[in-house]
C-alpha cells in the first residue's frame, strides 16, 4: 500500500503558525489533499495531539501519528515522531522543562493555545515555546533520548540557511537518525548521507493552504490504521539511495 504522507504540520499552538490551523482543519485539509498518514509537529510541545487522535480514530481514511519539532542546544531543529500519544505527552513535558522560562507575549511572539475535537480553546501554553529558543538537548543526546522515549527522530530541513543541521554545524554528524527531512528545493544532498539515512519530504506547514503541496510517499505492508513507529521505519528503510 502506498501513502502519501507529511509528518511535519504546525498547528495553531506554535507561536508561528495560523490559528485557524486547529486539529480539525488539519485534517480537513490532509484529507483533501489525499493524504493518509500525518503528523501534528509544534515547537516543543504536543497538546494538540490530543484532539488529533480524538479526530482521527473516528475516521477510516487518515491515520495520525504524534509530533514534536525540538531546537536543541546548537539551535537545529528535530522532529520526533510518536505512536502512542501518552507517551508523546510525556516526553513533551520533559522537552517543555528543558527550555529557558520565557513567558510568552501573544501580542510579539503569537498565541500558543492548544483545542479540543472540536476547535474549543481547551488552555493555553505560558511559557514561550517558538522555534527559535533552543532546548538544553544537544543533539547528541537528544536523538537518543527521543529513541528511549518510543519516538523516532528526524533532523528537520537539513537543507535550509536557518535552524538546520548544515546551517548549525557545517556538516552532518553521522548519528541514529531514523530519517531526514529536506526541502523540495534541496539542491544536493551527500552522497554518505543517501547511502545511509532515508530522505524525507514534509510541507512543515503552518497555514492551511499549504497543507499537501509537499509530501512523501511511503510503501506499507499493512493497513492504513495499523501503522505505527515500527511500519514507519520499515517503510522509511524502503526510500535509502543504496550505492549501486
């Protein structure tokens, strides 16, 4: 089975994206796109993966999995991606402890609230959580930890000028990586890393017209809703540019 799929969508909880991109409109819009498979990824928090679930189980043609993007010490972004959703939260607690205790300005920085199934504000987040307030994580040790937690972990837009692992450090460190994300736009990628990790194309969107003009497609040997973190590596292993 093939799925078209994006696993880095900001919701209306972090600070940067739009507020009408609820859970609900998220998936409103995935479905739309033809997409089967996503993931909610905010900066540094997953609170509304809660209602993403209560959104999904309820329907036979998506499935959601659930994210988090982490800045860590060296300010490069990483996404993690879980099956199970209490142990998403989880781990976003200790993500959340780990960051400087900024409290967030809605008026500078955007509204950080998270929502119920059906798009009612359920609370908001108060200490500033953007994308750009890195973690205490370095990423030595945050792949790792994302690893002992139940996620998998992807380097976010190695390609870009900003916030990146190339744009941090110059090159890329050859840790467990169980993907990469680039942009459509890449140019060139290593060869060592095609040889070795999969490469994967998500819209990071935080508005919801852009929701499915990026993806990747995965190939499953199970059915839609039975994915979970161990289909997906398996289904991830399927894209490494092996030598020839």
């Amino acid at each position: 089975m093939i799925v078209k799929a994006d696993l880095h969508i900001h919701s209306c909880l972090s600070p940067c994206a739009n507020l009408e991109m609820s859970p609900s409109r998220i998936v409103e819009e995935a479905v739309r796109a033809g997409l089967g498979l996503i993931a909610i990824s905010d900066h540094h928090s997953c609170l509304n993966c809660t209602a993403l679930d209560k959104i999904c189980a309820s329907r036979s043609d998506i499935r959601c999995l659930f994210g988090m993007e982490i800045a860590t010490a060296e300010e490069i972004h990483v996404l993690s991606i879980f099956d199970n959703l209490s142990l998403a939260l989880e781990f976003g607690k200790k993500v959340y402890a780990s960051l400087p205790s900024l409290q967030n300005d809605p008026e500078r920085y955007g509204d950080q609230v998270y929502v119920d199934e059906n798009d009612v504000i359920v609370g908001e987040v108060e200490n500033y959580i953007g994308g750009d307030i890195a973690s205490s994580y370095s990423l030595e040790a945050l792949i790792p930890a994302i690893h002992r937690a139940g996620g998998l972990a992807i380097p976010s837009h190695i390609d870009r000028p900003y916030f990146s692992i190339l744009s941090q450090l110059g090159y890329i460190p050859l840790y467990d990586y169980d993907a990469i994300e680039v942009t459509p736009s890449a140019k060139s990628i290593p060869v060592e890393v095609l040889n070795r990790y999969p490469v994967i194309y998500n819209s990071d969107s935080h508005v919801p017209e852009t929701i499915g003009k990026t993806f990747h497609e995965l190939e499953f040997d199970c059915g839609l809703k039975e994915i979970g973190i161990a289909e997906l590596k398996k289904a991830f292993e399927k894209r490494i540019k092996h030598p020839a």
